[in-house]
C-alpha cells in the first residue's frame, strides 16, 4: 500500500511509520515535486493543495482514499470523485477549538471594547467612567450547528448567553437552546444581537445572504463571519456596513482571497478583519493525523473508514 | 427606620419604596447633599464613597448596617465600625460576570494576537500564515479563590485550561484543579503561563508581590491584575516587565489611582491597560440592590443580615 503526501508532515511523519511499518510512505514538500510514477501508482493521498483538481485525480489511476488536511472541501473536484467513488475524509473538528477562542476574542473584544481603551492607553487618559456591556444574556445566533458551532455554543451557554441556532432542517443539536431551518432565518435574526456564520461553503450555502438577511437583522447586530467568505458577496456587505443595517463586523473570511489592498472593506470603521487565520494551530498537523490513523488502521482491519468522511453529495 | 442612600439608584428606588412602604428611604446625589438631622438619625446607609471616613461614621450616631455599593471595602474605617459594632455588607458576586468577561477579553486578546491583527488591517496587509497560540491545555494561577476567580475559573475549565489557585490555607474550592496557601506561591508560579491577582486589598495583601514573586515566574508569564493595584508597587510592576522576567502585562488596577500620564506604565510596550473598568456594568445597581433586599427583608423578621456580610477584622 502506498501513501503519497503532499505536505512534509514533521516529527508525525516517523510517528505513521511507526505505527504502520508495512505501509509505504513518501512526503513531498509540494504537489511539483510528485514524481508521475507516484502520481499513478498511489492508493491513498494526503493534502490541501488546490492543485489535486480533475485531471490529477484522473491520472491518479490508483487512488482510493483521500485525506484532506483542512476542513473545508469546497475546492475539490466532486465529480470526478464521485465518478472513480474515492472516499474522502477531512479534518473536521481540529479546528473548533482555535476557532471558538477567535470567535470569543472578537465577541469580547467588542463588548469589552478592548480598542477603545487601547486608544486611551496610547492617549495616556485615564477613563474610569467607561461602562462596558455584558455578554451574559445576549443571545448568539449560529447559521450552522455543527461541531465548531457546538464546541462554540457550549462555551457561549457557561457564560450565561442565549445560544440560536440554524441548520438545514431546523433539527435539535445539544448546546443550543433553540434551532431552526436555515430557510426561516429572516425570521430569526431579528432575536440575536450576535449573528455568526460557520457554515461550509457548498452550492446551497454559495451566496446564501443577500441584502434581504442584512435587512432583518437588528440595527445592533454583530455579524461574524468564520466560516467561508462565499456567504455572501463583499459588495452586499460593504453596503450592510455602510448603511448601518448591522452595527459591526470581525471577518476573518472573503469572498476573494486573499484579499486585496483595493477591497472596499477596508475603507470602513465599523469592521475588523483577520486573514484568514482563524483556523491556523499550531497541533493541526498532530491532531488531522491521529484521524488519518484512526482511519488508516480501521482500512488494514478491513473495516473501512470510520472517522469524518466527506459526503461527496452534500459537500461536507 | 430610616434608610440614607449617598448615590441616586434610578429605577431601583421606586423598587425599594415598593418594596419596603414602612421605611423611609432618602436618597442623595453625592455625600456633600446629606443633611446634619439625616447624618444624625439613619439606621442604614448605602454607599460607595470615601467621604464616609471615621468623622462621618463618629457623626452618624444611629448607624447600625453600612450597605457598600462596591466589592472592595478597603477604604473603609474599619476601627470606628468596629468600635461602634456596625455590621457592613458588600456587593460582592455581582461583579463576577463582568470581570470574568475583561479576563477572557485580556486572555484572548494576547492569544489570539488581536492587537497585531488590527495593525496588519490598518496596512492592509494579508498575512494568511498567522498562527495563534492556543488557550487549551495552558494553566492559569489565581491568586485569591472568591466568587470572581471561582466564575473565571468555571470559564477556564471549558475553555480547556487547567486552573491553579492560591488562597489563606490552600483549601480546595470547587472549580479549581488545585489549590495551594499563597505562602507557598514563589514554589507555584513556574508551572503556570497566566498569573491572575483577583486578591481583595488587605493588610497581608498590600504590596504582597516582591520582585522575589515576579523572579519565580515563567518568562513567558502573561500578569493580569483585576485585583487591587497595591497587590504590588508600580515600580516593582515597571521593572519585571522591562527587565522581561514576565512576557506580559493587562492592567485594570494601580498602586495610585487615579493613574496619571506620568506613570512608568505607560512608556512599556508589554503591557495593556484600562482604567479600572472591569468591574462597571449597567446592571450593577440593579444587582447590589437585590442583596441589599434580600438583607432587609431578613432584618426586619429579626433574623439579621444573611448576605454579603464583610468581617471587620479580616477586611472582606
């Protein structure tokens, strides 16, 4: 059997060799240095390099199973998947802790005004007066329930917030207090003062907030965007923004990335932005691949995948 | 009986008449508006101001409750209270929330390096390989177990830290993985990245921390005091922090309130700071007058004050 990564993987490279002494292992530093041999003759492929498109997966004429070092899968080519039925699986779930400590440094880094009084601290004021809101009785609308949300929402509960929820079919997911289908959610937002997108990116999700949304969220709403930058188009947001539909925004995901230095979000006081970044640990590496081995030796056991397989249907 | 309030409590003063229609309540603006007659008779005073010094305890000859609006009793005279057996409560516990809220606001804001991010956003630079420290599986130090550390270390736990905590005799409190007397503290510090001083201002804790203390601590320490600012001298503060024996500090508390521009602080470029803020919130009235209800209610069915009651000798 043999395992062809596109990423040198550190000290969890000797760790896979280890645990799976029978099993070939070659790390390339990038996808241009894959030999072509390799390329055709390997079963099992790690990466999450834009390059693995159609015509990859064609010449990977023995390919099986693809492990994806990231979360979101919007980049590979389903059909040509789907056609050759490789499996996938992806790295869902290492990233809900970094991305629920962003999500609550942005949260409290409004409430708590944290640039404010740095602007005091470079003034040298000393502002004793200033009176800060409390997260404790807000309520938190999450467009997604899955486990970056639920990691999320769980802390959002013990701070003493009300956790909202939306997914496809409006089902009930532990930690939220209330959950509706996502196709009700202009009825909704008008209950949160916080509106969080963590949803994939998939066709259905692929400009899903029009300016209709931003119309019917409340006029103090803190809009978050850690999901996919493809929600919504930058435009239709800038306008939000601007016109003051909703009060605020931290981004830390666009619809172009990376981003350029001419986006008009830039222009604006009322967003702080991240590149992108939110997902970055360092332990992503270690924990995507204990997955990959809870997978691999499930496959050796005869017993196929077990762990975070990709519906190539649905896209996530 | 009559009830003397030094601050005027909005709302909750129609709440109190309701409440209470056989006590008289007075409510002034600010100390220098009570009346001598007022001085002389009040059975109960509600108050958050330094003027009530041992004068005016010696002048209020019918004073037998002291209601303090705030947590911190330490400006209080402690000797003619005690002399004269006034019994006085506090507001403690109503500002947990808050200022567990500016910990994880300070915490984050260092972790997630939100400070960098917006400075690469006012560039308009897009720095996709960011990546942040994670706040999961580091150990945080209390200094001091009571309500506020108690509701932070709840928070702590979720988050995935691990939570160490200092008190008199190292007693165990809920909350806490594990807790040591503060005379052992200089042994402690080094397994701990975070150190919080959330001690109330006593005779043992003013100026507690010696350059000794800050010496023991890890150089990659990140010192937040939410506490009282004279846990330890500014200039103690101003050299760790230059000679870098700790990484970092937030601030909310100073030995000398109210901070002046001239403070050393302010020329260091590890250290982050508001202005004794962390404890103000709309809901803080609110909440102080609920306790303040609750011991009524019990000292007028004869069965003295049950709540929030402050020992004279140990000072909280």
């Amino acid at each position: 059997m043999r395992v062809v990564s596109l990423m040198r993987l550190g000290d969890q490279e000797q760790r896979l060799q280890e645990t799976f002494p029978n099993v070939d292992f070659e790390f390339y530093k990038h996808p241009s240095y894959l030999p072509e041999s390799s390329l055709k003759e390997m079963d099992i492929l790690m990466t999450y390099h834009k390059e693995v498109d159609a015509s990859f997966i064609d010449k990977a004429k023995n390919l099986k199973w693809l492990m994806w070092f990231a979360t979101g899968v919007n980049t590979l080519p389903f059909d040509a998947l789907r056609k050759r039925n490789i499996q996938v699986t992806n790295a869902k779930g290492v990233h809900a802790q970094q991305l629920t400590e962003f999500l609550f440094a942005y949260i409290l880094d409004d409430y708590k005004e944290m640039k404010e009084t740095y602007e005091e601290q470079l003034s040298k004021i000393y502002n004793h007066k200033r009176t800060t809101a409390s997260i404790a009785g807000e309520t938190i609308l999450f467009l997604g329930t899955g486990v970056i949300p639920k990691r999320a929402a769980q802390i959002a509960q013990v701070f003493g917030m009300k956790t909202l929820g939306l997914n496809t079919n409006g089902h009930a997911v532990e930690g939220f207090d209330e959950t509706y289908p996502l196709s009700e959610r202009t009825g909704i937002y008008a209950k949160a003062n916080i509106v969080v997108n963590v949803l994939p990116e998939t066709e259905e999700t692929t400009f899903l907030l029009q300016k209709s949304d931003f119309d019917k969220m409340n006029t103090r709403t803190l809009f978050i965007n850690i999901g996919r930058g493809t929600v919504v188009k930058e435009n239709v947001l800038v306008q939000a923004l601007k016109e003051k539909n909703i009060r605020k925004a931290y981004l830390d995901v666009y619809e172009n990335e990376p981003l350029t230095d001419e986006s008009g979000l830039y222009e604006l006081d009322n967003v702080v932005m991240t590149s992108h970044i939110t997902g970055n640990a360092q332990y992503n590496k270690t924990k995507a691949t204990d997955i990959f081995i809870n997978n691999l030796q499930s496959v050796l056991n005869n017993e196929g995948l077990i762990e975070n397989v990709v519906d190539l249907n649905k896209g996530y």
